[in-house]
C-alpha cells in the first residue's frame, strides 16, 4: 500500500467486471490491467513496486503503463486537497478505470463534471443513531419500529454532510417537557431542521502527459500525451524583426520621403 491518500484511485461509474474487460489490449498490457484491476484503492501502483510483484522489467512496465493511459484506463496527475489544519495541497494521483475512457470523459472528469463515488449512508447507520437517542435523553426512547420508521428521513442529513454530533445536537438540545409523542417530536425536527444542500465545489485536478510526465491541460492531451510528444508542431509565426533592423527601416523610409520631397520639379 502507498502512504495514506496516495497510490491507486478508482475511477467513477465504471462497469461491471467481467472476463473481457481488457481482450482488446495486447496479452502483456490485459495481464497487467486485470492486476491493478483487483488491487484496493491506496495500492501502490508505481513501476518499482509493480516490478517486485509482476515478472516484467520497470522499462517493461512503463511501457505498459504509458500504453493502458493511451488506451482509456489510466491518468496520472494532481489533485488539489484542502484541509483546515495545513491549508490546501497537491498530491499525486493514478486513477484507474476498468471500463476504457475517452479523452473527453477524462476531461470531464479532470473539471469535476464527473461525480466521484462516496459511499451513501446505510439504514443501519441511521437505525443505530436513532435507537442510541434514549442513551442520550430518556424521553425519546424509540421502539424498534419507530427507527425502522424514522431512519429514511436521516438520508438527506447524511448526504449533506451532517455528522452523528450534529443531528444528535438537532435531535435532543432545547427539548421541550413532557415529552407525549417522542416519535412525533423527531419527525417533525428532522424535517424542520434539515440542514441546506452543500455547494459543490469542483475539484482542482491536472493530468501529466504519458511520456514526458509535463503537467498539461486535459483537454490538450488526446490519448494522454502532449502535442510535442505526439508531434503535433503548431506552426509558429515569423518572430518580429528585431529593433536595431526596425528602426534602421524606418530611417530609410524618412530619408526617401526627404529626398523626394526636395527634389525639383519638372518645369
């Protein structure tokens, strides 16, 4: 395993794994894909770690890997990470896709159009915090049937970022007494307190060209390498003359002017 939020990333919405996943790569590249393939996210993925591992050479391997990013199913770069305690920072990524990408979908993904899997909250999570209510405060002690009723509604809490000590402090502070319906009481809070929608922010990422490892556009990396690495030379226009020769032409052009304006004229 790389170090802790380094190493393998998985890439969104990908397809089921299957036995043909990767018969359109050459024999050496599918071996190597269906290995990284069944690696967890974090693996170490770099070509002196997959050397220990796999009976092919580092030249080898990076080989194969420059070929798995030009067929879709691998992107190196950064991604910038915010965090409150440092500040924000860029680490390296390899994300990795089982189901082949094209240029534009990494693209997409690089701007953050495309979502990144996050684990959706369970009902067991939300059943267990509703039945941990009476520990907390005895009077909205919950049947099992009333978990079992009121753990959908903790769904929109979940999915906008609010934790187990927020809902808790929603559920219990400021309660009022006696409690009747403590189930009718924490119905009507987790609708009524429902915390906004988060603003989504789209990631900062960048993705390195295939062969010279330069950071780049994404949309400027067709196939995951650069125009100069592809050798796509861009016409370049006729640099400007330089200032000695510019100002020299316009001395000329004065001293035509001159002469012309002093010569005689035909009688």
């Amino acid at each position: 395993m790389a170090n802790p939020g380094y190493g393998k990333r998985s890439a969104p919405d990908q397809l089921r794994r299957t036995n043909d996943d990767f018969t359109h790569l050459p024999p050496r590249e599918a071996a190597i894909a269906a290995y990284i393939d069944r690696l967890p996210d974090g693996a170490d993925i770099s070509v002196k770690t997959l050397a220990k591992t796999l009976p092919y050479g580092q030249c080898a391997l990076r080989t194969a890997l420059n070929r798995l990013q030009n067929a879709g199913h691998l992107r190196r770069g950064r991604e910038r990470l915010e965090s409150e305690g440092t500040g924000p920072r860029w680490i390296t990524r390899s994300w990795f896709s089982r189901t082949a990408r094209d240029d534009g979908w990494w693209a997409s993904f690089a701007r953050g159009d495309v979502p990144d899997p996050a684990p959706k909250p369970t009902r067991t999570r939300a059943h267990i915090l509703l039945a941990a209510l009476g520990r907390k405060a005895p009077a909205l002690s919950l049947s099992a049937s009333d978990c079992a009723a009121l753990a959908p509604l903790l769904t929109d809490w979940f999915t906008r970022g609010a934790t187990d000590e927020h809902i808790l402090r929603a559920l219990t502070d400021g309660l009022p007494t006696p409690i009747h319906h403590p189930a009718a009481l924490l119905r009507r809070r987790l609708t009524d307190k429902l915390p906004p929608e988060p603003v989504h922010t789209p990631p900062r990422r960048t993705l390195e060209c295939a062969n010279c490892g330069l950071p780049g556009r994404p949309e400027a990396l067709p196939g995951g390498m650069c125009r100069s690495c592809r050798g796509d030379h861009l016409p370049h226009p006729d640099p400007p003359l330089p200032a000695p020769s510019v100002q020299a032409h316009a001395q000329q052009i004065r001293a035509a002017m001159s002469a012309r304006r002093q010569a005689p004229v035909p009688v």
